[in-house]
C-alpha cells in the first residue's frame, strides 16, 4: 500500500468562500425563560463550538405509560417569564398539579387536577396539562415511589402559609416567585429536577425551607393545614 502524502490546502482553497452557505441554516431553539445569544439575534451562524439543546419539552398532556413527575410551565400572558408547575401523572388515574402565584400581593400555592372529562377542577386551571409544556423530570428521593413522593408534596404544600410577598421578579426586592415555589418545594421534599431553575425568573431563589415546617398529625392520623381558609372564589386564578 502506497504512503499517504499530506498536502496541505492552498491559501486560495483557505480563503474560498463559506461553504456552509449552502447547508440549511442553524436554528436557535433555547428552554423557555433562557436568553437568546447575540448570534442569534443578530441572524449570524452559531459559534464553531456552539450544540444545539436536547429538546426535553413536550404537551404536558401526553399520556405516559409510567407514573411521571415533571416539572411544567408556559409563559406569562403568552410573552412574559415562564411560570413554572409541579403535576403528577399517574399510570392509572387523575393528573394533578401543584403551583402558586400571586393573591394580594402573597404568593399562594394551591393543587388542581382533572376530572373524570379532563377539565381542570381546583386550584390554578391554567397550570391544567392542557395548558403547559413538560420542562424537565423529577426524581423523588432514593428508594421512594412516585405517589409516596406525590402524597409527600401534596402535604409540604398543605404546610405552607400562602404568606410571603410576591413579585414577578424577585431579584428586584426580598420576595418569591411561582418558579422560587416549584424549586423550594422540590427541595424541600428531597427530590431533584432536571430543570436549570437558574435560568429562570426567580428559581435562583428557592422558598427556604422552613416555609414547609414538619406537619403536626392529629390523632386520626390527619395532618393540620396551615392554609389559611377562605372560600374559592377569593382565590386568583393565574
């Protein structure tokens, strides 16, 4: 077998013309809430060392064939931060979802779920599966099940207060968030999430821990609420 022979290009073949200007053009696709790149926005082809995301979004609505926790979301009135949710969906069974949002200037969370003709019934519809996207998954601590985590949850959330200040941004003042929510309860509860909450509006600042204080179980075997009661129709829907 003859040696190969390098032969290096010439300064002409160097300098010829991009030849990616016949390739189909790079698309930017970035997980809700992320800041698009200069390049992007100035239509320039990416960067050399530029990958594309792995797309992890989906219908929230998909059946899944194995009890799944995820993490979804949509933007605010269609253009603003994405808001962030936690939903539960079973092998057989309802879908449910706990989220928060604002109510008198307290963030307030709340569970929903689908009935029997999948409407929303509960708290916060417009967290419905209907309505979001699928962001990432959630892992329940080690050696627990999806519905022990999701019952875990469910109760954290009947522990918190509905009673610190909200604001959409909460970089901006002392205050939370929907997405400073979803990361406090997660983490809170023991579980972990594929969701990078940093590059979201408020996930960088989780609901600290001791908003979920250990619940007081009566003798029934019931868990007091430390929600404050007041009839449905006070509750914003957001």
């Amino acid at each position: 077998m003859p040696d190969r022979i390098f032969k290096p290009k010439s300064l002409k073949e160097i300098l010829a013309p991009d030849s990616r200007k016949n390739k189909k053009k790079m698309q930017w696709r970035g997980h809700p809430g992320a800041q698009k790149p200069l390049w992007a926005i100035l239509d320039d082809p990416p960067p050399a060392d530029w990958q594309p995301p792995v797309p992890v979004q989906s219908a929230a609505s998909e059946v899944s064939k194995q009890p799944e926790l995820t993490v979804t979301g949509h933007s605010v009135l269609g253009v603003g931060p994405t808001h962030t949710a936690i939903q539960y969906t079973p092998q057989n069974g309802q879908t449910e979802w706990i989220s928060a949002g604002p109510d008198g200037g307290r963030l307030q969370s709340g569970v929903g779920a689908l009935d029997n003709s999948n409407k929303p019934i509960g708290q916060r519809p417009t967290d419905a599966p209907q309505k979001n996207i699928r962001l990432g998954r959630i892992t329940p601590p080690q050696g627990m099940r999806a519905a022990e985590y999701w019952k875990r949850l469910k109760l954290l959330d009947s522990r918190y207060g509905d009673n610190v200040d909200y604001d959409l941004f909460p970089e901006i003042q002392n205050s939370y968030n929907s997405n400073s929510y979803t990361r406090g309860l997660i983490e809170a509860s023991g579980g972990t999430s594929t969701v990078p909450f940093d590059h979201l509006v408020g996930g960088a600042s989780p609901l600290p821990p001791q908003n979920f204080p250990a619940p007081h179980v009566r003798e029934n075997g019931l868990a007091d609420s430390l929600k404050p009661q007041r009839p449905a129709f006070f509750r914003r829907k957001f």
